[in-house]
C-alpha cells in the first residue's frame, strides 16, 4: 500500500506543478497589459495591481485545495478496498485446517492463523517473537538454511521439521512456503502452510524396525535363506553356506537348481513338493557339508503358489565336531514417498470458493477436468459418492469435525483420507466447509508391506531352529518365539508380558547381558541355562534417532557342540602333551612318503629345522640305506591299513642307533587313507592345531592391515607389538621403530605426555578409555586424531593388552577452532560500538536530568540502559570464553577476606532483587584465602543471580561460608525451579540451557556456569550441584586455602580427560 501511495502522491505532484507554472505564467504575462489598456483611470489601475497577487494567491490556493482533497478520497477509498481483502485473507486463513504462517520482505514472520496458534498452545504476540522455541535446535538449523536459500532468490521450498504442540509432544510437520508480491509487482514476503504428517512418519518407522528385526534375525542365526520360482530358478539366496552350494550368490541368482545338481534328485523331489503346497523339514548331504533344510511354498497377495522359501541349517558340526554353524541374512526393504494434501475451501452452497494448486492436480489426475472457482464441488464429486459427501458436509456445517478414509480406482488403487472442517467467521457462525484430502496410499502400502515383512518374520521364526527372544527398553519381553524353546519347557510366547530381570532373577549373567544390550552394545555370548548351552546374538532395537528402544536376542542351542569340541580339546591337549614331552620320534607322511608333520625330537635327531623337513622324502632323509624295506611296510600299511613295524639303525656322533619304527595308517573322516604316521608318541593334533592358529593369525592380520584407520596393539607390559599398515604409512615409521615406547613418538611433543597419563591410569585400571592428540604425519604436519581403546585379553582370561584406533578429525578441529575464532571476534568487534552506545546513553541522562520532567523519555532511556547492560553483560562471557578457549584467562591471586567480600556482594543483591530474601551465615573468623578477587566475586553474584530468577517472588536464599583446614567451602541455596536430572550432569557446558516451558524460561546464552565452573577449577577447585526439579537447588564452591599452581591442581583432575581439553 505505502508503493500505491507514493506512485499517486508523485503524479498529483506534478500534475498540481505543471498546472500552476502555465497559470502562474499566464497571469504574470497578461494581468499587467490587460489592466493598463482595459483601465484609464490611474488610480483604479494602481489598485488592481495592488490587489493582483493576492487575488493570484487566493485562486491557486482553492485550486490547490479542490486538487488535494479529491485525490486524498480517492487514495482513502482504495485503502479501505485494500484493508477489506485482506481481512478477507485473514479471515480464511484463521480457519484454515492448515497451519498458516506469513512473512515480510526480511524473512522476519509476522503472523500465525489460529490453527497455528491453538496447535502450539502460543498467543500470536508470543509466538511471532518466540516460535523458534517450538522447533528443535537441530531441525531449527537444518529449516533456517533452506529458508535462507529460498528467500535469496525469492524461491518457493517445502521443508520437514519437529514442531512441540501445546501438550509437549513434538509433531513431524511438512511446511510448504510459497513467496508473495504487492500490488506492483514487487517481493512483499512468504505465506506458508504446515500439515501434521507425524502418522506417515510411525508408519516409516514401524516399518524399518520390523526390517532391522529380520535383518537381526538371519544376520544371527545360522541358516542359509533362499528362495525359489515356480521354474526352480534360484531368485533370492543369502548366508555363509554359499560355499557349500559350490558357486557364490551372483552366479547362483538366475540359475536352475535343477541345473545346478543334476545328481541330487532328493533336492528335486524336495523342491516340487514344496512348490505343490507341501511344507516340511529335510535332511541332505550336498559335498562335504549336512544340511537340515525347511520348506515353505511362497504365495501371493491372492493365495496364489508363487515360489518356495528354503531355510538351510549347516548342521556338519554335529556329525564331525570340526564345522562352525553357518549363518544367513535376509533384507527386505520398502520405502515410501511423501503424500501430498489438497485443501478446498466450499461455502454453504457447496459453490467452491477456493482450492491450492494439489487439490487441482489431483482433481484433474483423478477425473480428467480441471477445477474451477465459483462451480459446484458436486460437479467433482463422483455419483456414488454424492450422497454420503452431502451427509458429512451437513454434519460439518453443524460445527463438527469429520475425517474419513476412502479408497478409489479413477486414476488406480488408492486411498484418500478426507477432512471436513467447518470455517468460521469472525462472529462465529460456519460460513462453509474446509475440506482436506491427503493421499495415504503410501501409508497403506506400508501396512501391507509391514504385514508381508512380519509374515515372512514368522516363517523363518517357526522353521529355523532358533530362538528369539525380544524385549523392550524396561525389560518386558515382547517376543518369545522358535522351536527351540522346547528345549527349556516353554512354549511360544510364554514370557511375553513378563520382565526378563524377574524371570532370571536367579542367572545374573543374563541380566548383565541384557543390561548391556541395553546400553547398545551387540555382541555375541555363550550362556548357560537349565543345564543346555546356548550362544546369543545380543542386538539393539534403535529408532530413527537412534535411541535404544528394545533388544533381540537369537539364541542357538550348542550343547551337543560344545560337549563334542570340549572333547576334541582334552584329546587334543593330551596329544600335544605327549608329543612335547616325548623323548621318542614322531612324524607324519603322505602316500608318496613326503614329511607332512616332524616333531622336534624327530628334527634334533636329524638336526635339521622342522620346517626345513616338509614336503621332503622321509626315508631319503632319514634312513637311504633301509628304503626297500620301508617302501615295502608303506605299501603294507597303504594297501592294507594294517599297522607294521620295523627296526632301522641311525648313526649320529659316531654311535648306531636302533629305532623302532610303528607305522599305522592315517585315515579322513570317510575313513580313507591319506597317509601313514610313524609313532612314538602321536602330535598330530598339536600340528593341525598349531596350522589352525596361524591360518586365524594371518586371517586376523590381513583384516587389521586392511581396516581403513588407524590401528595400533600394546603387550601385557604396556610396550606396543603392533602397528598397522595404515599406521606406518600415515607415520611414515616402521614397525621396528614402534615398537616399545617407540610409537608414542609419533604423538606431538605436546600432547604426549598427557596421552601417556590417560593411557598409564586406564592400563592401571583395565578399563577402555578414550582421547585425542596430535599425530604427526609423515609430512610432519601434525594431525588431531581420536583414539578409542579397549582391553583384551588372552584364552585364560588374564590381560594381555590393549587394542585401539586412531580416526582422522583434524577437520572437525578446524571447525571447532573457526568457531571460537568467530565467537572471539564477534565479542571483541560488538564490545566497541556497545561502549560508545552506553556513553552516549548516559551522556543522554544527563541531559535529560537537566529538561523539563518527560516520563516517555525518561521511561525510554532506563530501558535503554537495562537493555545496553544486559547486552554488555553477555558479550563479556563471550569475551571469557574465548579467553577460556585460547588459555588466556588470566588469574591474578592475592590474599581476600572473603566474609567481607560475600557481605558486600549479598548486601548488593538484596537491593537489586528486594523481592527476595536473602541469608548469610559467616563463620565468626575471618576467612583469607588467596583468589582472583575480581573472578570470586563473578562467581559467587553470578550464582546468586540465578538463584535469584529461577526462584519465585518472595522465596528465601541462603549463602553460607564454611571453613576446614584445607578449603573454603561456599554455598547457594535456594527455593526455586530445580534442576531437572537429566539435565544436572550439562549444566556446566558451554551454552547448554535447561529446557522449561516458556513462562519459566530465562533470557541468557547458557554460558554463566561453564565460566563459574572454569574459574573455580583454575583456582584449583571444584563445584558441586545437588538439586531437585520444583524443589530448589544447591550450588556448593570448593577453593583451597593456599593457591596451587596449575601444575600441582591438574594432578588432582579426571585422568580419562581428553589430553586437548
């Protein structure tokens, strides 16, 4: 409007000026001829000049006059017209079922509809300060960049965030923002609608727990899941048996089992019963490996045989007790899109007076026509839809509110929720019907995909020999399924309702391991129950925001495996013994005679290394001179398998040896003959064990060197063992060079003994630790790096060292660091133009005081010093905390008698907050102790001062001093708000600020106790905090008497501290 106004003013202006320079020139060219030739008379001539100019004056003054009025009618006429549409704007969007918002031209919002307001439970002169209070923190940021974005370029942008509705639940909202101009054309600002769609978002989340709750289950237990067409081709086949199938996933996807194993006409029997309709459990042999297998037909959404569903067991462990269970995984993924929502706004008449630009398009997509204002939204409305849309619309003009959902095939199978909501008007009365539509489609494909995900959960729950077990956050078990828990004379769903720390009150073991679950660890255990073995695959339940919301545990009944391993053990470890111990000499050969196996008195007698021996002829070696009569008891043991003996002479240091040699025949698990072993006493076991571990060495090493950061290894003495490539590459040292103490050579110097501390107490203590220090590179530049560390330890359980990684943050300290640049900056660049603002502020008071009495002014200026304080007091703590930041916060220690001090500073405060009471209780000595007076003295008003606002009017608070023989101690008690406890363990971070409802919230930056905790530990220090929330809270300062260097009080602080804090 203020554009309209200055456009007509300039044309009025200039019309009014072209007018009067043609009269006004006319006049002074005529009037003076005119007079002198129509007048004779000199006298009367000499009057009429005389009366000219004011005559002149008159005329152009009515002129002017008649002009301005006319034109001010009209420019008041067009305002009204103005104002009228928009109150009429205003009107629609205080009913509209939307939340409406609207902002200027600077992106500063200046409007809220009542929709808005009644949701977030704000009055419009709160919220259009403050509405930034409702969103959180981290969806606020993300929101403002692209608000930023969209109003550079005057662009429209929609956008996802929480918003808290006035019962404190926050709600997901999807914002549409759309810009809007003035009357010439000119970027006026942005008008936006919100719409709930926390629903849609319930849906995504069900629907990606009941996916990680069978990615869980087939990652865990051991099974090999596949599927199968109607044609026998392989679509769909998952876990560690692949071996066994002789082929790996990709080339096995598209092929014909048939095809695959010809041979096996079991599997092809197994496999047309199952696509009959048929299921069942089998067992087969495919190789070397033994599977226990269950077969399920696969149908459709119509019932409809579509394919076979195997669950694959390896159950070789049992029959050979050398074979690991197998494991599989399944995943399955559905992802939805976004619904939009159509809004149309119908009067009494059903005549629609509005519609936004998705009710056109889906009116259009659904039924071919395009919408038009004025018409008949029964015009749109299909004819067997037509009366129950007039029912709901009549019940809506009666002031009620109706949502339904209704599916349709005009454009496809999809489903519609509608909603009818009257629009009222100023006075009250419903002058038509709001009416909403919102495709959930996608929700409901959702469900029916989250039915299909749970179907397919039951499946492999009831075939695979498993148990599942799944509790939420309390410990109430929700699930309790699988075959196995027969095993434990349970039946399905058993437990669930009951809480898993009642019923295994008994077995602690289970609780710590729930409990540790819990805390959201996954891990694998062995746990002992009723007598059975079972081994758990513990995983944690996690939301999208990734909190703990429950636990699944798979649970694998091992007994009959780890009674045969433990047996295999003990005859492994008695074997061993006896061929360490054994003074006879041991080997073992293949058929062709070649060393396979050589026991260390076998290689002292030969002297030669063991090693050295493998892969040569044994008798060759040792005895060339007897090879017809060995080759010969070979070929007895071979071909018969009849143990033989045979006596062989050895000549060493001069002396003839007789050996008697008992050759029996080495066998494979089928019994055949591999070999032949030449006993005295039988290490063969002690071999393949020591092969065993060095295959898993070399497995474990390869992995290690492979990891993409930093991995280092220290021994039970402290010294590190090991570095990996990563590590030596970033370095540029070797792993001799590491070695020892040698890797904390590459620390900076500056951080290395803080590091060797941190690592020294944790080493001391046994427990996992973290940090962060400089690394340097093999460029020599220096890198941040965070190191995670935790203890292992070897078969016995005894400590064998420590094992961490090192991961590259140099860039988040970059960024770290240009923050508390800005902040430094920023502090520093405000405190000069502050300063002038508070001189001239009271330069202005002075001024004032001597000018007659002006309560506005007066009124004016005491807010403006308020404020200019308020404002000065924070760009101070930002200028402490940058000084906090860089380590140049200087302390300045000089003896105080602080009863005096805590005196003067109460005495201060009981005339600024009179509305409060305030106690003192001093001890009846003087207290001296050596402080920073300035710094004391900002503590203790700065815990006062909060003591102060977060207390209600006429509340007691209590300041006390206290002395020992050590310390001074300091209390703040008050009776106010209270400290959440959640919240009590942040209080002291910087910037960190207790959430409260607005009528409790307190202006500030969060940056009082972070100071007040930094000055009180500079002095050696500390503060303790004990609180209630609604019952007060005591704030209790510690100081040492003398003053300790930082050297002397850093001793006394956490060791587990960051080596950079």
């Amino acid at each position: 409007m203020s554009h309209v106004r200055l456009n007509e003013t300039q044309r009025l202006a200039l019309g009014i000026t072209l007018m009067y320079a043609v009269f006004t020139s006319t006049w002074l060219i005529l009037a003076d001829p005119l007079i002198e030739l129509m007048i004779a008379d000199p006298a009367l001539a000499e009057q009429l000049h005389i009366v000219k100019s004011g005559f002149f004056v008159f005329v152009t003054s009515a002129l002017l006059f008649s002009l301005t009025c006319r034109e001010i009618l009209r420019l008041k006429r067009a305002e009204a017209m103005v104002t009228k549409s928009r109150d009429f704007q205003l009107a629609l969007f205080e009913d509209f079922p939307a939340l409406i918002w609207r902002a200027d031209a600077s992106g500063a919002i200046n409007y809220f509809n009542k929709t808005w307001l009644n949701f977030t439970g704000q009055s419009l002169e709160h919220a259009v300060i403050h509405w930034r209070e409702c969103i959180p923190p981290e969806d606020l940021a993300r929101c403002r960049g692209i608000f930023v974005t969209a109003l550079a370029q005057h662009q429209p942008f929609e956008t996802e965030y929480r918003l808290r509705r006035s019962d404190g639940e926050y709600r997901w909202i999807l914002d549409y923002g759309r810009p809007f101009n003035d009357l010439d054309g000119s970027f006026a600002g942005y008008i936006g609608a919100c719409y709930d769609i926390t629903e849609r978002k319930q849906a995504e989340e069900a629907q990606r727990e009941a996916e990680e709750r069978l990615r869980t289950i087939v990652a865990s237990a051991p099974i090999t899941l596949f599927a199968i067409d109607p044609a026998g081709r392989f679509t769909f086949i998952e876990g560690k048996g692949l071996d066994a199938f002789g082929a790996q996933q990709r080339s096995l996807v598209g092929q014909s089992i048939f095809e695959i194993y010809p041979e096996h006409t079991d599997v092809h029997q197994r496999v047309q019963r199952t696509l009959a309709g048929e299921s069942f459990m089998s067992v087969g042999q495919i190789g070397s490996y033994v599977f226990e297998t269950s077969w399920s037909p696969m149908h459709d959404g119509s019932g409809e045989i579509v394919g076979a569903i195997g669950v694959a067991t390896d159950v070789t462990a049992r029959h050979q007790t050398q074979q690991a269970l197998q494991e599989s995984e399944s995943n399955l993924r559905a992802i939805f899109d976004n619904a939009y929502q159509s809004v149309m706004l119908i009067d009494r008449d059903y005549r629609i007076k509005s519609f936004n630009r998705f009710a056109s398009a889906a009116v259009s997509s659904l039924y071919g026509r395009e919408m038009e204002v004025g018409r008949s939204i029964l015009e749109y409305i299909p004819q067997e839809d037509t009366q129950l849309f007039k029912n709901l619309f009549q019940r809506t003009l009666a002031g009620k509110t109706h949502i339904i959902e209704r599916p349709t095939n005009a454009n496809g199978p999809e489903w519609w929720e509608l909603y009818y909501n009257p629009l009222t008007t100023e006075t009250g009365e419903v002058s038509g019907v709001a009416f909403t539509a919102r495709n959930i489609s996608e929700r409901k494909h959702a469900e029916e995909a989250l039915r299909k995900t749970e179907e397919r959960l039951r499946t492999v729950i009831a075939t695979a020999p498993i148990i599942l077990f799944a509790f939420d956050r309390e410990g109430v078990f929700t699930v309790s399924e699988g075959k196995a828990l027969e095993t434990l004379g349970l039946g399905s769903g058993d437990l669930v309702g009951q809480s898993i720390f009642e019923v295994y009150h008994e077995h602690p073991h289970m609780l710590a391991h729930a409990r540790r679950a819990l805390a959201g660890e996954a891990y694998t255990a062995v746990v002992q129950l009723d007598g059975f073995t079972f081994e758990m695959r513990l995983a944690p339940v996690r939301e999208a925001q990734g909190n703990v919301t429950g636990v699944i545990v798979v649970a694998t009944d091992i007994t009959d495996r780890q009674q045969a391993e433990m047996l295999l053990r003990e005859t492994e470890a008695r074997e061993q013994a006896i061929l360490n111990g054994t003074n006879d000499y041991v080997y073992l050969k293949d058929r062709e005679g070649h060393f396979l196996l050589v026991n260390p008195a076998t290689a002292r007698l030969i002297g030669r290394n063991a090693d050295d021996l493998i892969g040569e002829n044994a008798i060759e070696v040792l005895w060339p001179e007897a090879q017809a009569q060995l080759y010969h008891t070979d070929e007895i043991v071979l071909n018969t398998g009849r143990t033989c003996q045979a006596e062989v002479n050895w000549q060493k240091d001069g002396q003839t040896m007789t050996l008697l040699l008992q050759k029996s025949p080495q066998r494979d698990a089928k019994g055949r003959i591999q070999g032949i072993i030449c006993i005295g006493r039988d290490i063969t076991d002690r071999k393949r064990m020591e092969r065993s571990l060095q295959d898993a060495r070399d497995v474990y090493l390869t992995l290690v060197e492979e990891a993409p950061m930093l991995v280092w290894r220290t021994n039970r003495e402290g010294g590190c063992d090991f570095v990996n490539k990563q590590w030596m590459e970033f370095t540029g040292c070797t792993l001799t060079d590491a070695l020892g103490d040698g890797w904390l050579n590459a620390i900076h110097a500056l951080d290395r003994g803080v590091f060797r501390e941190v690592y020294n107490t944790a080493w001391r203590e046994r427990r996992a630790f973290e940090a962060e220090f400089r690394l340097c590179h093999r460029d020599s530049v220096p890198h941040w790096m965070d190191t995670r560390s935790t203890p292992f330890y070897d078969e016995d359980g005894e400590f064998a060292g420590y094992i961490g990684t090192c991961t590259d943050i140099t860039e988040r300290k970059r960024q770290e660091q240009i923050k508390d640049d800005f902040l430094a900056l920023a502090s520093h660049e405000l405190k000069t133009p502050l300063a002038a603002l508070i001189g001239y502020i009271h330069l202005l008071k002075r001024w004032s005081a001597n000018q007659p009495t002006n309560h506005r002014i007066e009124q004016a200026l005491l807010a403006m010093s308020a404020e200019s304080e308020q404002l000065d007091r924070l760009i101070n703590d930002l200028l402490d905390v940058s000084r906090i930041q860089t380590g140049r916060l200087h302390m300045y220690f000089r003896p105080l008698n602080l009863a005096a001090l805590l005196q003067q500073i109460v005495n201060s405060l009981q005339m600024v907050y009179a509305e409060h009471s305030f106690a003192l209780a001093l001890p009846d000595e003087p207290v001296t102790v050596q402080v920073d007076t300035q710094r004391i003295e900002q503590v203790i008003t700065n815990l006062c001062t909060n003591a102060a606002k977060y207390s209600l009017p006429r509340s007691h608070i209590e300041v006390q001093l206290n002395r020992t023989s050590q310390e001074v101690e300091i209390t703040v008690r008050d009776q106010g708000l209270g400290i959440p406890a959640a919240d009590i363990p942040y209080i002291f971070d910087r910037f960190y600020q207790v959430q409260r409802p607005i009528r409790e919230s307190r202006p500030g930056l969060g940056l009082g106790l972070f100071i007040t905790n930094e000055i009180v530990r500079q002095h050696g220090g500390k503060i303790l905090v004990d609180s209630v929330e609604n019952c007060g809270s005591t704030f209790t300062v510690r100081l040492p008497i003398e003053h300790r260097t930082s050297e002397e009080f850093s001793a006394d602080a956490d060791p587990t501290v960051h080596p950079s804090a």
